[in-house]
C-alpha cells in the first residue's frame, strides 16, 4: 500500500496508472501446440489477491480511481522443455505439478509455453477534493 501512496504523490494531477500483473490461476502449459496440463499456482494466487487488496483499498480512500480494465493472455515462450524446466526452477510461489513436469520432459516438439491470464488496470490519480 506504501508503494501506491508514493506513486500517487509522484504522479501529476489526473496522472495514470497502469497496474499489470497476472491474475494467478489457470496456467496451461503447452509444447508444440498439446496442451500438457497446468502449473499449480495456489500459492502465486494469495500473492495476487494481497495485490489486488492493496489496489482495492487505494481506490476506496479516494487515492486513485479506476479507468478501464482489460484481460489478455500472455504466453512466456520457450524454444525446448529443457529450457522450460531449467526457467520453472526458479519459481518461488509457483510449481510443476510432477505429472505436467514428465511430459514437458518428454515433449519431443517446441515451442514451450507457459499462458497467463494478466489484467491491465488503467488508474487515474485523483485529486484530493474529488
């Protein structure tokens, strides 16, 4: 919540906002086109809604409010699944289930992709009195 009060003082009077991030459920994962199943991301979607929480609160005490909201889908590309797993290794909140890591493993075809539903939120700054 710190960080949203000081881009709200940062920002020119009506000034935007973008917030991107991913909505944290429904991970597909995909290897030359066969959809391999999905990545867990229970506890990557805790991590979401505190994010989401904090945005929340901003625009109920008059901080900011809210413009436009777009959904899309966004794939991480990878050109094999050893580069793929080797990338999965590094994942704090998130997981290869051991069944979805065995077929990327034996996914003969790239590309690899991860898809994430992201949510683009426009935020304007609103002015103290509004």
């Amino acid at each position: 919540m710190n960080v949203l009060r000081n881009v709200h003082q940062a920002l020119v009077p009506q000034g935007l906002l973008l917030d991107v991030h991913p909505l944290g459920a429904d991970f597909p994962v995909h290897a030359g086109g066969c959809g391999l199943g999905f990545v867990d991301a229970r506890r990557f979607l805790r991590v979401v809604q505190a994010m989401d929480a904090c945005v929340e609160a901003a625009v109920a005490e008059g901080l900011f409010e809210d413009v436009r909201s777009l959904r899309r889908r966004v794939a991480e590309r990878f050109d094999d699944a050893a580069e793929a797993l080797d990338h999965a290794e590094g994942w704090v909140n998130l997981r290869l289930p051991a069944a979805v890591r065995r077929r990327l493993a034996a996914a003969a075809e790239g590309p690899v992709e991860f898809v994430e539903a992201v949510v683009y939120r426009l935020l304007r700054k609103r002015a103290p009195d509004s």
